[in-house]
C-alpha cells in the first residue's frame, strides 16, 4: 500500500526530482519498502552511514530513517563525475541515489542497490561521532546527533512500536484516551519529589503522574487511560530513573485489583509480543535481544503477597527448589568463570598481536575483540564486586520497607516471566490506595518486576472509596485537605470500586530492548545532572 502510494506521489511530482536523475525517472522509495521493487529502478534519499572502497568501487551503507540499504556504486556505470563525488563523501553527508534494486540476502536489510545516478545534496565536514567508542557523556552532549546512528535509532523505532501497541491495546479493548494535565496545584505520590513552579504568583508543580484526574475521568466514561509525560525530582542518578518520564495510566470503574492485575498481565503481555513480532529486525539484528527471555511474557505472571515476597528475598522461602542466596552465590562463580576465561582469551590475542606479521583486516578484528572482551570483563567485574553486597542485603531485608533496586533484581532471580507484587504495607504506599479489609496494615497495591534486573515497570493499585479513610490518610501524609476537595467530590457522588496502574514506558523499552540505562529509551532525557541538549 505505502509502496505503491509512492509510486503515485512520484508521477505527481516527477518534474521537480528528475533534474537530479542522470539516467530515467525513476520512483522515491523509502529502504523499508524495497521488498516491492526488486528488478526496478528506485532513487533513495538519505544519509551514508558508512562507506567502504574497493577499486572502481564504492559500498555506501545508505540510511534512510526508515533502514539501512548497501547502494554499490561502479565507477564504469555511474561516469568519473559522480563516482568522485560519491566517493569524496564522508559519514553523514546526504545524498540522493537511483539505481537497480536486487534482493540479497547477506546485505544489511536483505536488499542492494546498484547504483546508476545520483547526487550529494549536502556535506557533512568532520561529524563528531564516529564509528569507534565515544564515552557516554561526549555521546549525551551529542544526543541529537547520537540519534542517527543504528543503535539509538533501532530504541527509537522500538519506542514507536511499544507507542503504537500501548494505544492499539487500550482502543481494542474500549478504553478513552484522556489528557491529564501538566500543571497540577497537588502531589499525588508524595510531595518529596515535585517540581515546583510559579502560576501567576501561587504554587504549583510539573505533574507527577495523571491519577487523580484518570479517576475523575473514569467515572464520566467507564475506562479511561492516560499517555503523558510525568516528572519527578528525585537527584538519583540511577539507570532507572527520568526527571521527565512517560506515563500510561489505565483507570477502571467497577473494577478490583484482582481485576487491575489479570488487565496489567494481559496488557504487557500482548504488548511484548506485538512489540517483538514488529521489531525483529530492530531487537535482533541491532540491539541483540535474546527474544526467548522475552517471550516469557508468554508464561502466567506469578502473582506473590508482599510478605511472601520478602521471605522469598530473604532467602527463607524456596521458588522450585531454590533461594535466593543460592542462586546469587552460583551467580558469582558463573561470573568468575567468565571473566577467568575472558581474561585468558584477551592476554592470547594481545601476545599474537604484539608478536606482528598479522594482516590489517584480521588485526583488526582482533584488537576489537579485545577491546570488547575487556569492555565485557569491566561490566562482569562490577557484577561480581555487587553480589556478595546483594546477598548481604537480601538477607538482612527489613520486612515492611520498600524494595530498593537490587531487591528487586534479586527477586526476580527466582522467576524468567514478570512477577506482580501486591498487598504492601500501608506505610510506604500512596494516600489513595485501598485498605486491605480487616487489615489496616496493608493496602491494595501491585508492583509488576520485570526480569532479568530490570525491575519495576508498572505500579498500581485499587482507590481507596471510604472518604473518611481518605481524609485521614491526606491528613496522615501532611496533604493540605483543600486542594483535594474536588478529587473528594469522586467519593461524594456516585463513588464505585475502581483500580487503575501506572506503566513507565521508558522503563518498559528499557526492558524489552535489553538496553542498560533507561537514558538511551527517550529522545532527550531530562535527568538528575542533564537537562541538554
Ligand atoms: O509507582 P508509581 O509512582 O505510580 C504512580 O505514579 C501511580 N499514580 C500509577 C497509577 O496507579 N496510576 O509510578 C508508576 C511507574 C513505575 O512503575 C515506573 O515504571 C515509572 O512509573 N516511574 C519512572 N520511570 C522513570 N523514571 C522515574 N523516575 C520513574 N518513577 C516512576
């Protein structure tokens, strides 16, 4: 459909691209869609991405924003001119080029271009990234740039998927979409981490998340979901955590939080698989996911009380047939293996390179080899240097606190699905969340941990109805009563049972990406100590 929507786009506007043409008219495609012009001439518009020359030959690796295409450029077809043109070209310049589209399979994206005409259409002197390692802050100075190359496009192409799907899932399933707004003159997790701001001389804050006003909105139409962004002040500096973070807030009338997690395991469920049936190219190919860790997803999301979960972090409760401590400390000699045997691969590879008479291509591969098994050993090391401390601190949890990152990590261990942690203690949850009946001491909440490390995703619970209960728990977390008057008029006039959950979706791409630090999920993260560009 797109493709052929461009061959007609084409026909339209034909006169004006064809001055650039050296041989036919031809149609402008995007890489994506080169499946349907095999055999056909095309012109491609982008950027080079990367260049290899061979005699009379160039390889360009031509990036379109849409894929990556290898275009071959022999100097006999396209003419001296052009051939120079092409070949004084570097890294980022863009270029238009036409040529014969051939289906390879051994090519970037399946597909090659034969190049019989084109033009660069703009330099690109001394770009600043280049293929070898850049550390990560040269890299987030240069975020705008940094977005073009492979692996921060394929996370972006993810975050469009993970969008799409989040929004998809919630229309099939009869759900509205409501902004909340940004500028909010109430906390609703708590008043340590708000942004403050000046609203025409009184106070407000950057919202913290679009709770309070999704529960309003759920009574005026049933199920409703927000998709905004969020904001906390927390200076941590953790790869978990945004100053500036998209939520999705489902919130659901009539619904308890029994009901809240079977939607909560049927949302990030379907999402995941969409996510990855749409991404392979990008997940595989680029960002190396092991997609059967995923596809875990598929399995029943274990469902543990918090008082459970923490025997189990403590190591006093088993999970088929193993603790926590035992499965750290195999954790650990695994790790001291790997790196043993990294370490013994590195010193043989720099003995061969030190002794010479090596040629340059198998050089250097070797030396990258190298650098990557040192890179590997450098991430292992701080693993093995982490688990005695996780193990000492999984032992001596205190049951009632909150679970700090580790924790979870540790938890998680036990399990290759996600696993939903509900009924917490009262202290260390929000006002609004619903007391467990007979039991003060617990309230109705669900955290989703994610696996492999990565932790908490999703935070939900169901509201607390009894407006006397609410009162004092406002006056109880030092609120000022007045400014939740009207989220109080919810439990006035027509108050049902409702539930609702906060999905983090940069933290959701973190996971499904398998990237380390959830900085690489947004296009501009704003976080403790960044704020550009
Ligand atoms: O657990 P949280 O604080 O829950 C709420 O805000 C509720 N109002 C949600 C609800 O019931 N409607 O946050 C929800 C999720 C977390 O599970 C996490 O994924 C994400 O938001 N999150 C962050 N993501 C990135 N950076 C941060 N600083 C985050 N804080 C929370």
């Amino acid at each position: 459909m797109v493709a052929k929507n461009s061959r007609c786009l084409f026909t339209q506007y034909s006169f004006s691209y064809s001055i650039y043409l050296r041989f036919e008219q031809t149609s402008m495609v995007y890489i994506e869609n080169l499946q349907d012009f095999v055999g056909q001439t095309v012109t491609l518009k982008g950027w080079q991405a990367n260049m290899r020359t061979g005699k009379g030959l160039l390889f360009i690796l031509l990036r379109d924003g849409s894929g990556f295409c290898q275009c071959v450029v022999n100097e006999e077809e396209v003419g001296e001119e052009l051939f120079s043109a092409l070949k004084a070209s570097t890294l980022e310049a863009s270029m238009e080029v036409t040529g014969l589209v051939k289906a390879d399979e051994r090519q970037i994206g399946g597909y090659e271009l034969q190049v019989t005409g084109g033009t660069v259409v703009n330099e690109s002197v001394d770009y600043p990234i280049s293929n070898k390692e850049h550390g990560v802050e040269f890299l987030m100075d240069k975020r705008h740039l940094w977005l073009r190359s492979r692996k921060q496009w394929a996370l972006m192409r993810v975050r469009n998927a993970v969008s799409f799907e989040i929004h998809r899932f919630f229309q099939e399933n009869g759900f509205v979409q409501m902004d909340a707004p940004i500028l909010t003159p109430n906390a609703a997790e708590g008043t340590t981490d708000l942004f403050d701001i000046d609203f025409f001389g009184r106070p407000a804050y950057l919202s913290q998340s679009g709770q309070l006003y999704g529960e309003a909105m759920a009574m005026a139409m049933g199920r409703i979901y927000t998709f905004g962004p969020t904001f906390r002040a927390e200076k941590s500096k953790t790869r978990r955590h945004l100053s500036e973070f998209w939520m999705i807030e489902p919130e659901m009338a009539f619904y308890d939080n029994e009901k809240n997690m079977e939607l909560i395991e049927d949302f990030i469920r379907t999402v995941v698989l969409r996510v990855i049936d749409k991404c392979k190219f990008e997940l595989t190919e680029i960002l190396e996911r092991n997609l059967d860790m995923l596809r875990m997803v598929e399995k029943p999301f274990p469902r543990i009380p918090y008082t459970e979960a923490v025997k189990i972090l403590q190591g006093k409760q088993e999970v088929n047939g193993k603790t926590s401590i035992s499965i750290l400390e195999e954790e650990l000699k695994a790790t001291q293996t790997h790196i043993s045997e990294n370490q013994a691969e590195i010193t043989d590879k720099e003995s061969l390179i030190a002794a010479g008479g090596i040629k340059k291509g198998k050089l250097n591969w070797m030396k990258n080899r190298v650098a990557q098994l040192k890179a590997e050993n450098k991430d292992l090391s701080e693993q093995a240097e982490n688990i005695p401390q996780w193990i000492e601190s999984a032992r001596n949890f205190k049951d009632g606190a909150d679970f700090g990152g580790s924790d979870e990590t540790v938890l998680t261990k036990l399990f290759a699905s996600p696993i939903m942690v509900y009924n917490w203690p009262t202290k260390i949850k929000a006002f609004y969340m619903k007391e467990v009946e007979g039991n003060a001491d617990f309230v109705k909440g669900v955290d989703l941990l994610a696996p492999e490390g990565y932790g908490e995703i999703v935070g939900g619970s169901e509201r607390e109805t009894d407006i006397n209960v609410l009162l004092k728990k406002i006056e109880d977390h030092g609120l000022p009563q007045e400014v939740f008057e009207w989220y109080l008029d919810l439990r006035r006039y027509g108050s049902v049972p409702h539930a609702g959950f906060g999905l983090g979706l940069e933290r959701l791409i973190t996971w499904i990406s398998g990237t380390r630090h959830i900085r690489e999920t947004i296009p501009f993260p704003r976080m403790y100590g960044r704020a550009e560009p």
